[in-house]
C-alpha cells in the first residue's frame, strides 16, 4: 500500500472520529466541508479546474457546497474508494495524492487544540522533503530574503534567493511540508534576525 494510500484510509478515520462540525485548517471549512472538496476533486472533472483556476472558482465552490449537503458518511465511502475508474488521477494516485492526502489529514488533526506530531517512516519523510524542495520554491517566492529549509539529520534546501540575509526554517520534512502550504500549527525552528524570521512568517504562502 502506498503512502497515499495508507494516508487516505487514515484521513477518513479521521474524519469519522472528529465528526461533521469539527474545525479544520482550512479556513472556515468544518470535516464534512473538507470531505466535499475532496470528492468534487477526485469525481466531478468538470468542477475540480476551479479548484486552481480563480476564475472558475465560483462554480466549484457551488458544487462543493452542494456535496457538503450530503451526509459525512456517504461523502467518507466516496473518499475511501479514492478516484473512480474513469478518473484521470486513478493511475496517478500515489503520485499526486501524496501530498494531498498528507496536508489535509493534518488539516483534520490539528484543527483542534491538543494536537501532537505523528512519527512518520523515514522512507515517507524522505517523499515529503522531496515534495517539500519543489512546493517550497512557490510558497517562499515573496520572500524579502533568502530562505533555507534544514532537517535535523542535515539535509538543506536553498527554495528562495534573495540577497545576503538569509532565514533558516528548520524542522522535519513533514512539518516543513505544511508551513510550505500554508499551515501556521507546524513544529519547526526559525534562524536569521527578528526583522527577517517575521517577515518570512508573515508571508502570503498560497500558490
């Protein structure tokens, strides 16, 4: 089983453990919103465009909204089957559901107080840092000054160049991976003058 996988199966006992209401990372959105989004995803190819694309948001967000109408559990059976058959994403799964599944069982997780790091695999550590390199150089390209990733086992990461002052976030693939996306509740180091650690905080990280 892959890690997509194993992270898919995880979410949705997640899910069904939190319940409906419960808040997630995702802005406003509660668990059964977050289900929605997943399934318009990964099952309506005519609404999921928007989910990248601005100017189709509008009408995927209404599509979703309808599939939030639906109840958690009918939405989770969708989620736990992953891409239909006839989806485009179904032979890329372990490729573009990485990450996905990853950010947003954390975004389930986390969304409430209480919450603690899971111990991840090296091997699946290693595919989020991999992951991690390339998202990081979109997420930090506003950035004032240089930004370095850095693990504690030493690996290091250049995703953004810019003049001789330099921050350093340093912390394992996983929570580095997040902070790249956007997430606020991660476990990492900040190095480099105040001025420069807020800055690079305080950055818009959406893609």
């Amino acid at each position: 089983m892959s890690f997509a996988q194993r992270e898919r199966h995880e979410l949705v006992a997640s899910m069904a453990e939190k319940g409906p209401n419960a808040p997630t990372l995702c802005g406003q959105w509660t668990v059964r919103d977050l289900a929605a989004h997943l399934v318009v995803r990964e099952r309506r190819p005519d609404a999921s465009p928007g989910i990248m694309i601005s100017q189709l948001a509008g009408y995927t967000e209404s599509v979703r909204s309808k599939a939030a109408q639906r109840s958690l559990a009918d939405l989770l059976e969708d989620v736990s089957t992953g891409p239909p058959i006839w989806s485009p994403l179904r032979p890329f799964d372990a490729l573009v559901n990485t990450t996905e599944m990853f950010i947003h069982h954390e975004d389930v997780r986390r969304g409430s107080p209480g919450w603690e790091p899971r111990t991840l695999a090296d091997a699946d550590e290693a595919k989020l840092w991999a992951a991690c390199k390339q998202m990081a150089r979109r997420a930090y390209r506003k950035s004032p000054v240089t930004v370095v990733l850095a693990t504690p086992d030493g690996k290091r990461a250049t995703v953004r160049s810019k003049g001789d002052r330099q921050v350093v976030l340093t912390g394992k693939p996983s929570e580095l991976l997040l902070h790249a996306f956007g997430r606020n509740e991660v476990r990492l180091e900040a190095s480099g003058t105040a001025a420069d650690v807020d800055a690079v905080m305080q950055l818009d990280r959406s893609v």
